[in-house]
C-alpha cells in the first residue's frame, strides 16, 4: 500500500488526543493509517471521513487477540507498518499508591504496558522481515520523574522506558525503537490529575502541526533514542 513517498503509518489511541490530532495531519500528506481506539462511535466518524484505504478499527490493545484478529484484517489488505505510534494510554484517579485499587492499576498495566508490548509483538515481525520500520513509543516526563497520586502511571511510563531501551537494543539494523516525551499538553488526561495546569496548556492540535514533521523525518539513525518534544 505504501510507495516510496507514502508511509503505511499505524496509530494507536486515535480517538482522542495527540492520536486524533495527527490523523489529519498524516492523512493530508498522502500516507496510509490504520488506527485504533475504544470508542465505537469515534472510530465510526473517523471512517467516514478518513475511508479506505486508511483502517479505523474499535481495538483495546490489552486484548491481545483483538490485536491480532487487527492485524490479520491489515496483512489482507497489504498493510505493513513503516511507522508505528504507540500512543495510547490511560491516566489513573489521583490518589496514594495504597488507595489504588487492584482492578485500576492492572488496568493501566494492561494498557499501559502490555499493549504496547502486544502492538510490538504483532506488528514488529513484519517489519523486520522487510527490513525497515520505526516503532515509536510515547513515553511522559512522568516516565522520567515522579509525583504525588500518579504513582500508577509513572510505573507504566518507566517500564516503557525500559522495555524500548531493550527493543532497541535488539532491533536488527535498518529498524529503529525510539521514546518519545511529547511534554506538557492539554489532553483529557492532563485534565484529569492537572486541570489548572492543563488549561494553560498547549492543544494537542498545535502540538501535532508542530511536530508532526519530526516524528515523519525518524528514521533507523534513531534506534535507541530518547527524544523530547514541546
């Protein structure tokens, strides 16, 4: 599906978000997405306005068969990712780490981590069988620091700090595993553990004009790196 000026370019977390925000901006470029998120009736509007050859499926990425039976829809169609955007994640519910419940923090695990992991898992083969590809995967300054009340988020974020650390050191040479802080935005999940903050912020639209270029210019020179963006 992809030429030597499109990319086939894969999405997580498209229904909201930096993941909404880049859809267009990608799209307009002429570069083929195949998207997923939760919301049925977000998914349902992106189809309608973005049709095929682009892919918006309903996915939870912590369901790794559901990831799979994505995949294999996307192998029918040819698509193979060039790029990969592992954007989508939860926030917790502020609170001390003893008063989160079970059921929350392995929720954000599951998504958090092992959808990422699951995303890898099943899209990387591919990759590496054409030899080339990126694998981006959003990290957090909360992946890099801490605070008070996120201690379930912050956990999530380190372990993707580690978990690319270690793909990029296995990845063969013309792949490239890169993390990416995209700092501060105002997203409804700064909203919820920082609203005042958040309303200061800057939009995830203006974030993705501005930097969408970047993540578009990564490339196998970039194995390993940890980059910021603002």
């Amino acid at each position: 599906m992809a030429t030597e000026t499109t990319r086939n370019i894969l999405i997580t977390g498209t229904t909201r978000g930096l993941g909404r925000a880049l859809v267009p901006l990608l799209a307009e470029r002429g570069h083929v997405l195949a998207g997923c998120g939760r919301s049925v009736a977000a998914i349902t509007e992106l189809t309608k306005v973005h049709p095929a050859p682009h892919n918006f499926s309903t996915v939870d990425i912590a369901d790794d068969e559901a990831v799979e039976r994505w995949a294999a829809t996307l192998r029918a169609e040819g698509f193979v990712p060039d790029l990969v955007l592992n954007n989508a994640a939860l926030m917790n519910d502020l609170a001390p780490l003893w008063g989160v419940s079970a059921e929350e923090f392995n929720r954000l695990l599951a998504v958090n981590v092992s959808g990422i992991a699951n995303i890898v898992r099943t899209f990387l083969p591919d990759m590496i069988s054409r030899k080339r590809g990126v694998v981006v995967n959003v990290s957090s300054g909360w992946g890099r620091s801490t605070s008070p009340e996120v201690g379930p988020y912050c956990t999530t974020k380190y372990a993707i700090e580690g978990y690319s650390g270690s793909l990029a050191q296995e990845l063969p040479e013309g792949l490239a595993c890169v993390l990416l802080n995209p700092g501060v935005i105002d997203t409804d999940m700064l909203r919820k553990c920082m609203p005042d903050v958040a309303r200061e912020c800057e939009g995830p639209d203006s974030w993705a004009a501005r930097n969408v270029e970047s993540l578009l210019a990564l490339g196998p020179q970039d194995n390993g790196r940890r980059m910021s963006l603002s």
